[in-house]
C-alpha cells in the first residue's frame, strides 16, 4: 500500500479462515461422509491444511488419504453428494467469528468502502452461513466457488466485484487467509492484505506475496484508513 496511490473505496473479504474459523464445521460433514463410506474419522489438524480451494477438492483430498485415485474418482460423485448432505445439515453450528470480525466491517463502513465477501465456499452454503453469523447485512455483494466458471486463485471473482463496483482495481483491496486470495488479487492488479490466524493450506502465511499481514479485519480497516489519508 504505497503513500500517493489511489484510495482505496472497497474491499473483497474472504470467509473460511479469515472471517470464520469453519473447520469444526469441515471435521463434522467430511467425517458423516467418511462414515457413509466406511472410513475413519479424520482431525481437524488433518483437515486444516486441505481447506481453501472448493469443496470438490476437499472431498477429494480426504479420500485420498486412504485410496487410490482411481478409487477416488470411482466413488466421488456419491462422495461428493454426501458431503454436501451432511454439511447442509450442520452449517454453521460449530464455526465461530474470529476477533475482530464485527468491528472491522464496521469500521470499514464507516470509511465509507463498498464490501463483497467471495468465497470458495459453495454459494448454498455461504448464504445462510453468512446469515446465520450476522455477517450479511454487510455485505453488498456475495459470490461463492460456484458462482464463475473459475475460482480463486482466479482473478475472476475479484474482477467481477470490481465491475459491479464499477471501480478499478487498484481502489480495490483483497482480505485473506492463503494464497488463493492473494494470486487473485495480484493477478487483478487489487491490493492485498493477509490474516496470520487461517489456514494457507498448511503454509506460513510469511511466504505469500502480499501488501501487509494483519492482525485482525479492525487492523485491516486502520491500515486502509492510513492508506487513504495519503492517498491521491
């Protein structure tokens, strides 16, 4: 975030890992679905570094730490099905807001930015988890992993919130937890602030390629409101 750039009038917020810890919520479908299919329960140590990259290769990751590929393939469908039967079924009991959450949406609308949340979380599980969590009435815009045809690390998402917006890019930042959420910023040409308490795979969130690590989304709103008081 460089000193005489534009101002910055949105931000594009990710879920899972940065406004919401869900990995409670992953342990309970992923392992109704094991069962289904009489496998073992798995951990939430295990599941945390799958989470990030869509719902399909989450399934899949968690079958593969039993079967083949083929094996995978042969039974993803039914897999997949199950999955998103037992997620539908729990979501949202066992995830909470991280710190900070509530007041930074607040004190970034306060500045006046314009929010979208995109996730790559289904849509039909974001809608009402977002609900559920008193998270939407924030939020202008809501896309899911299956909202485009791509998906984060894809900058389509982000380029779409721009368009709706009707603001460049570069007045646009990106908030969160991996390196999904940075390669679509980048490759937007959108800013982008990291979280250190999400999940990035399994990586440390010190290799990602970003404009600052954050504490807290309230950090994130203070550092943007710095950005814009020296901006152009």
């Amino acid at each position: 975030m460089r000193a005489g750039a534009a101002a910055i009038r949105a931000a594009i917020i990710d879920l899972d890992g940065t406004m919401l810890d869900t990995v409670p919520d992953f342990e309970a479908a992923l392992n109704g679905m094991r069962a289904d299919l009489g496998l073992k329960p798995i951990t939430q140590a295990t599941i945390k570094p799958l989470v990030g990259k869509g719902s399909e290769k989450l399934v899949r990751d968690a079958l593969l730490l039993d079967w083949d590929a083929a094996r995978v393939d042969a039974a993803f469908d039914d897999a997949l099905a199950g999955y998103q039967r037992h997620y539908l079924a729990i979501n949202g009991d066992r995830a909470t807001l991280f710190d900070g959450v509530l007041e930074g949406l607040a004190a970034m609308k306060a500045q006046g930015l314009r929010l979208a949340c995109v996730t790559n979380k289904p849509v039909a599980f974001t809608t009402p988890l977002l609900v559920q969590k008193g998270l939407a009435p924030w939020f202008e815009l809501v896309y899911g992993g299956d909202s485009f045809m791509k998906k984060k690390p894809d900058p389509m998402p982000l380029l779409a919130v721009c368009s709706a917006f009707d603001l460049a890019p570069i007045s646009v930042v990106a908030i969160g937890d991996s390196s999904n959420d940075a390669e679509a910023a980048r490759a937007a040409g959108c800013y982008v602030l990291t979280v250190p308490y999400g999940y990035n795979h399994g990586r440390p969130i010190q290799e990602i390629n970003s404009d600052g690590i954050v504490s807290s989304l309230l950090e994130a709103a203070q550092l943007i409101a710095e950005h814009n008081r020296t901006s152009t």
